[in-house]
C-alpha cells in the first residue's frame, strides 16, 4: 500500500520502451535499457512539477532471452532509482514476441503544472542545450570512420542517447517561478512545444538563433551532412524540459528560445531568411526512431 503525502496530488504516468525501436543491443547496454526506462517515466513527471516516488515495471520478454540480460537490465533499473529517489514496488514479467519494459511511474507535487496554461506573452523557455541525443544516436549508427572520433570528443552525445538523466528539480523550480505550461523534449522541441500551444489555445514562434546546440550537435550535423536544427528541433530524446514562463519570472538555468502569442493560426519557427511551420518537424511513433 502506498501512503501519499498530505497535501499534495498524486501524479502518474507510463511509458513503453521496445527492443528495436527505443533501444538496440548494438548500440547500447541492458543496463542502459533500463535506466532509460526509469528515467524517460520521472522525465514525465518532472514536467508536471512532481517528485519521483514509486514505480511499477511490466517485462514482455522473448523466450531466448538469457536470465543474464534480464539481471542486467534490472541492474540498470535499480542505479536509475538510486539516482533519481524512486523506488521500484512492483511489475510484473510475460513472455512476448520483443523484448519490452514498460513503467508506469507516479509522484507527488504541490501544484502541478499541466500543459494547457500557456498565455500570450509567456516565453518558451527550455532547461538545457538539445539534439545531443539525435546527434550520438546518428553517430552511434553511423559507417562514417570519423564518427568514433567524434564521439570520443564529445562523449556526452552517446550518453545522452543511453543514460538520459530527467531534470527532476528543474521541474520543481519552474513550477514554484510560476510556469504556466510545460512537457518534457521526448519528441522534439518543435512537435512538444507544439503540444504546449495546441493545449493552450495560442499562437507560438521558435526562434532558430535562440535554440541551445549541445556541444558537438554542430560538428555531428556537419560530418553526416545534416541540418543541426533539426537534429534540435525534431530528433527528440533530450529529456530537458520545455516551458511557459511569464514574461517577468526570473529563473537561472533556463534559456529562452521563443514566445507564445496570441494567433493560434500561426505556429512558426523564426529562421534566418523567414518563417517555417513547426508541424513535421518532430519525431513520430508510427514512423519510427531507427535504431534508437
């Protein structure tokens, strides 16, 4: 039995990682996979303000699957809620045709923050650079031979893409400043900022100038000859949070990209030589993340 705390609301939340799509054993660990699957959940629940408290995990599991994978994965499981303060209370394990983890997490908070609160004026407003994690999946996955080297300069790509860490007490913050919208970068900043607008009923600008690189999205962009705002705007599996502040919260560690405005007709990234729609840009589900 679980005991809330007084006072606060209970927030909940599940995501599925699938072998194949989210994760592969070319790329990564099972150790990995499983902290993964801890951290995309509380990433979640960052983005409502709340703190991490328990989690339950469903396996489906292909019947060649060696118990030693599966200790390993579990070994992942158990540092990401050592990291993160969760603590895992139960799951369940059946046999399937893909190897699966599915959490389902749920925490506490004060004043959750949701994601239709956006108004004329606020900033758009993220915690953290992007793209690393587009950037060390496309180099990870890459025949390139100056791909390694690149990732050995620039190490965080890989374990952006292997070891997302969720911005726990950002959401925290933002949300004792006054955010009024705000969702985790699991899909993009373009497609979830969008969904910030879509909710909120406003109009939205992103401006390209404005969008944090991490380090190493440029060099990764210009090796494999790829835009670096779109690894930033649509490769999603950054993990930081996106939000809506007013125009006078004062916040450090956040970096304002844009502004929410009141036409919701128009929904636009601010580049260089013009406008461009946002709708496209980000990652979709039914087409697929390969080999992420």
């Amino acid at each position: 039995m679980l005991e809330p705390t007084p006072g606060h609301k209970l927030v909940v939340t599940t995501d599925v990682l699938v072998e194949g799509l989210d994760f592969t054993a070319a790329l990564s660990e099972p150790e990995d996979w499983g902290w993964k699957a801890v951290a995309v959940n509380l990433s979640d629940l960052a983005a409502m303000a709340a703190e991490a408290r328990w989690l339950v995990l469903a396996l489906t599991v292909p019947e060649a699957t060696p118990v030693a994978t599966l200790e390993r994965v579990y070994a992942g499981v158990g540092e990401a809620c050592r990291a993160f303060g969760a603590a895992l209370v139960g799951g369940d394990i059946s046999a399937g045709p893909a190897l699966s983890l599915a959490v389902t997490a749920l925490g506490e908070a004060e004043r959750p923050v949701p994601r239709s609160g956006a108004r004329p004026g606020d900033r758009l407003c993220v915690t953290g650079p992007l793209g690393a994690a587009a950037a060390g999946l496309a180099l990870l996955s890459s025949a390139e031979p100056a791909a390694a080297g690149l990732l050995a300069r620039f190490p965080g790509l890989a374990a952006a893409h292997r070891r997302p860490a969720p911005a726990l007490a950002m959401g925290l913050a933002l949300a004792r400043v006054g955010a009024t919208a705000m969702i985790d970068v699991s899909d993009g900043l373009a497609g979830d900022a969008l969904h910030l607008a879509e909710a909120s009923g406003t109009g939205l600008e992103i401006h390209d100038s404005a969008v944090p690189l991490a380090p190493g999205v440029a060099e990764t962009a210009a090796l494999l000859g790829r835009d670096p705002m779109a690894l930033a705007l649509g490769g999603g599996e950054d993990f930081v949070l996106a939000a809506a502040l007013p125009r006078t919260a004062d916040l450090g560690g956040v970096l304002d990209c844009g502004r929410f405005t009141p036409d919701p007709g128009r929904r636009v990234r601010v580049t260089g030589v013009g406008e461009a729609p946002l709708a496209g840009l980000a990652f979709d589900h039914f087409r697929g993340r390969a080999g992420g």
